[in-house]
C-alpha cells in the first residue's frame, strides 16, 4: 500500500524533519564522499571515502514555501582529498543519519570534482514533498 500525503500534510512533515535535523548539541552536517552510496542509512559510511562536510546552521530551516521548504545555506568546507563526489549523507546534530543522497540525481553541485584544499558550499537546499 502507498500513502501519497497531501501538500499541507507532505510540508508538515519537511517542517518536522527540519527539527530532526536540528536535534542535537551539534550543529547538522551534509558529508560528501567518492566511494558508492550504501543501499541503506543503517550502514557505516567509509572514513576514507570523505571528501568535504559542511555544517548547517541552527535553526537549519530558512522558509516554508508554496510547495518546498528551504533550508539555510551551509558554512564553506574545506575539502581534504581530491576526488568525484558520488553521494552525501545528511547528519543531523546527534550523529544519526538522516538521509543519503546521489549526486547528479539528488544534489545538484556546480561541479563534483572536488580538489584538495578547495571549499565547497551549497546555497540552496530545498526539500519537496511527494504528493
């Protein structure tokens, strides 16, 4: 059985992931990597596969649009291996993974080739519900 939510009850529930990612003493991180996504949340990422994490900003949530929420733009990262970001986990302030995402289908990024030294940032971060 599918349950396809309504618009309202789809940013009701963006709006309450928004606090989930805000859970924590932390602030929330989005970590990008060079390996393949895992087919779960449940499995570890690989320390060796990072590339760059940026940091959120707490409250992460910018605005509740017509059909979307916005998320504040990260803090630049530094990023410490040359490499092709491939997916990036979303982490929120307690260290639980919130959610996974494939470059190029997910996150769009101006390029994913990252080098050594460079920095990265997103300016825009918008969830959309299903409905």
């Amino acid at each position: 059985m599918s349950v396809i939510p309504s618009l309202f009850a789809g940013l009701a529930q963006l709006q309450a992931l928004a606090n989930y990612i805000d859970q924590g003493s932390n602030n929330a991180t989005l970590v990008f990597y060079d390996d393949s996504k895992p087919s779960s949340t449940l499995i570890d990422s690989y320390e060796s596969a990072r590339l760059v994490s940026l940091s959120l900003p707490k409250p992460c949530l910018r605005a509740v649009n017509v059909n979307s929420i916005s998320l504040e733009p990260t803090e630049a990262g530094t990023v410490i291996k040359t490499g092709t970001a491939i997916w990036a986990r979303l982490i929120n302030g307690n260290g639980d993974t919130v959610a996974d995402f494939s470059v190029g289908a997910d996150i769009t990024l101006n390029s994913a080739d990252m080098v050594l030294g460079g920095t990265v940032s997103i300016s825009a971060i918008t969830f959309t519900p299903t409905t």
